[in-house]
C-alpha cells in the first residue's frame, strides 16, 4: 500500500532525475528511478542515452549488495522484453529488490502490464500510481506517439507587441533579441524535426540549424507542394550535411524532385491533393519514423492548419517589446481560427520568462486533444 509521507518524497526524486534524460532518450521515456533501504537512499539513476542502460539499472548499479530487501521508486513501469537492453524486471528479482512503486503503466504493447505481472509472480510487492499525473504530463510525448502515432507538435513564433511576425515587407529580422534566439537553439537542440512552410523557406532562406550543437540533430522539413524549394537555398546548399525533408504533393513536377534529391534533399510525396489531409499524413509518416518532437516555425498558413487540426500540443511564443502596425503584416496563426471568444484555447500551466526585453510564453494547450485513455495504441517507439 502505498503511504504518500513517506513514499512521495521518493517519487518526487525519481521525477526529478527522468528529467534529465530529455533531448538524449527519446523515442524512449524519460524514466527516473531511486532505492531506498530503510530511511537511507541506496541507489538512483536516470535513462540518460537512446540505447543506454535503463534507469532501474543504474540504481541497481548504485545500489549494489544494499538493494536486496530494499524498495524501488520508478517513474514508468519496469520493461519486460529483449531491446538494446536486457528486461529491467529480471534484474529487480536478480537484485533482491522487495517492494517496487511505479507511477504508471508503460502502454507499449511489449510491456503494458506485463513488466507488473513478472514481478508480482516473482513476489515482488508492486504499488502503482504515485505521483501518476505528474509522470503521464512528464512523458506526454513518448505517451502521444505511442498511442496516437505522431509526434508531439511544438509551436514555435516571435511576434511584436502587437503580433505581428514581420514587417509587411516581410522583413523579420531580427525581431526577437540575443537571449530569445539562444532560447531557440536550445529547443531546437532536442527536437527531431524543425517544420516550416514553402512561403517561410523562400522569405527567409534560413538554415534551421543548431547553434550550437545540442544533444539532437532535427531534419529540417519544408512543406513544399511543389517542390520549388531553390537548390541555391542554404536547406539545398547543406541537406547533405544536415538532412533535409521535402514533403511535397503529388501535383510536384518529377523533374523537381529529382532535381531536390539529387542535390541531397529526402523528398517525401503525400497521396492526397488536399494540403490539410497531407500535413496529418505527414504527422503519421513522421510517427513512422518514430519522431518524438517536432518543432513548428512558420508561417502563419502552417501554424494556422495545424491549429484548426487541434494537432499543435505545446506553444513557444517569445513576445518583443516593438510596434510594427500594418493591416497586412502577418500575424502568427492563420487559419479559419475560433469563431467565439470562448471557444478560444487556453495555455494549460504557462510559465513566463523574461529574457531582456522579450517575453517567453511557454505552455501546453489546454483542450483535451490527446485522450491518454488505456488501450489506444498507436505505431510504437520501441522502449529499448
């Protein structure tokens, strides 16, 4: 039985350590683990790398001979099956490990109960759902590709005060200042993918790289129904030292693609004309390919479908203290938009951060896009 004063300190721990595995483990889970014997922490560890040792085993190491008769805090249940790594269960019983308290079940169909089951038959004591929103929020992401199949979408703009995205020019740069843009590398320094339309690519020629490198090189993607992404553009110009995406229809002309691939570019060609039915099969493709995170930059068409798609998961806006005005200066999400003021969506737990003279908006929405109800399996990372 689970008794929260003396249990919850543990868990809240072994939360605090799964945190640092973010950027390096997915598309696994961030786990954390920690041992106690008695009233004295023997051992804890976190999943740091994508095919390293697994939490509970970096305890276990820790722990050593102290873990026999000891219990075990784990913010995910204990994997059952063969990956890159031996089942965590087998080294629990091996251990002499007596109580396991896990803050929820792993719904990878190889585990999914089973990593419970083999412990309660070796009769280990198990205590489940300590702590378990504060882990199922931790791992929402690994949660949503596994059950959904897609990767969880991160939206990312900078805007003026009166939220504007660039002058009506076009000119945007810079409006966002030093601090916001290092701000920017860093989250782009764990995602799997950065995102931007056709119109952004031909704007602003940008290079969607990490600077400087973070734990995660992102394949640059342009949604590019044509593929007319120039070949002298800094994407082309570089795609064969950091891996660029076009994800074109099948009106693109063949010559263009050829064109794309043979200077290094991936050219990935959805089934439908439809531009909104595409970007979902792209979401699905991407799942496929077992991505995480995604980072969306622009422009506002593309922020604008994905919002009426209910398919943007987390916001990043970094807010300049600037005026531009302009009738025809875009905005950050197109769109059809919300028709009522109360149908409009809310940032579920914003933080706020200033850095200098921007503003940094950070929060995940609020409506309940994304039921995590048991039994809703989607193409799955491979827990391993």
């Amino acid at each position: 039985m689970i008794e929260p004063s003396r249990d919850q300190p543990h868990m809240a721990l072994a939360l605090e350590l799964a945190v640092r595995g973010l950027g390096g483990v997915e598309p696994n889970p961030m786990v954390g683990c920690v041992i106690v014997a008695g009233d004295r922490m023997v051992g804890q560890g976190w999943h740091a790398r994508f095919g390293g040792s697994h939490a509970e085993i970096e305890a276990l190491a820790q722990a050593g001979s102290a873990a026999a008769g000891a219990t075990m805090y784990v913010t995910l249940e204990p994997c059952c099956h063969h990956g890159k790594t031996p089942p965590c269960t087998e080294a629990i019983v091996r251990a002499g490990i007596r109580r396991v308290v896990v803050a929820h079940r792993d719904p990878f169909p190889r585990v999914d109960g089973g990593g419970i089951d083999q412990l309660l038959a070796a009769g280990v004591q198990v205590d489940v759902g300590l702590m378990e929103s504060a882990s199922r929020r931790l791992n929402a992401p690994y949660l949503k590709l596994v059950r959904q199949g897609r990767p969880w979408i991160n939206a990312k703009w900078a805007m003026t005060l009166d939220g504007k995205l660039a002058a009506r020019s076009g000119d945007s740069r810079w409006i966002s200042g030093e601090r916001s843009r290092q701000r920017v590398h860093q989250l782009r320094g764990r995602m799997d993918a950065i995102l931007i339309g056709a119109g952004t690519a031909r704007a602003d020629d940008p290079q969607l790289t990490v600077r400087p490198p973070g734990l995660r090189t992102p394949v640059r993607i342009v949604l590019d129904s044509r593929a007319t992404l120039a070949t002298d553009s800094h994407l082309v110009q570089t795609a064969r030292e950091t891996p660029v995406l076009i994800a074109a229809g099948p009106e693109a002309p063949r010559q263009r693609c050829q064109q794309l691939r043979a200077a290094g570019c991936e050219v990935w060609i959805g089934a439908t004309e439809d531009r909104n039915q595409r970007l979902m099969e792209l979401l699905d493709e991407l799942g496929r390919l077992r991505m995480t995170h995604v980072l969306v930059e622009g422009g506002a068409q593309v922020l604008g479908s994905l919002f009426d798609a209910r398919a943007i998961d987390e916001v990043h806006a970094f807010v300049a203290a600037k005026l531009i005005g302009g009738r025809t200066a875009p905005s950050p999400v197109a769109g059809c938009g919300r028709q009522q003021m109360q149908q409009a969506v809310a940032l579920s737990e914003p933080t706020i951060e200033i850095l200098d003279g921007d503003v940094y908006f950070r929060g995940r929405l609020a409506h309940d896009q994304h039921p995590l109800a048991d039994g809703q399996h989607g193409t799955d990372p491979r827990r391993s």
